[in-house]
C-alpha cells in the first residue's frame, strides 16, 4: 500500500523511496514482510534479493 502511495502522489522522487516503503518492515535475517528478504543492504536490479541500506534504517526506527 505505501509503495503505491508513494508513486502515486510523488511520482519525481525516482525509484529508491517508494522501495523505502515497501521493504521498511524487512529484517536482515529474513524474519520481515512482506518478503522476508535476507541480504547484505545492496540495492540494484540484480537477481539477488536484498535490503537497501535506507530500509533497513527505516526497519530499525519502524517508521
């Protein structure tokens, strides 16, 4: 829901903050939602399935 939100009504601010909202309640150990993504906080188009740096600090301050 935030992801789409965010595109919605901010479509300028590019791809990495409605991913912010999307993966905000990952954890690195694989114990978050809505993925349960494990990873080594990279994010890029690549295949391997990880938690970007910036979400994980919105995990850790649960915004």
């Amino acid at each position: 829901m935030g992801f789409d939100l965010v595109k919605a009504i901010a479509p300028g601010l590019g791809y990495l903050i409605p991913h912010v909202a999307f993966r905000h309640h990952e954890r690195q150990d694989g114990s978050g939602y809505p993925r349960g993504l494990t990873g080594n906080n990279t994010l890029g188009k690549s295949e391997k399935k990880t938690i970007h740096e910036f979400g994980a600090v919105a995990a850790v301050a649960d915004i």
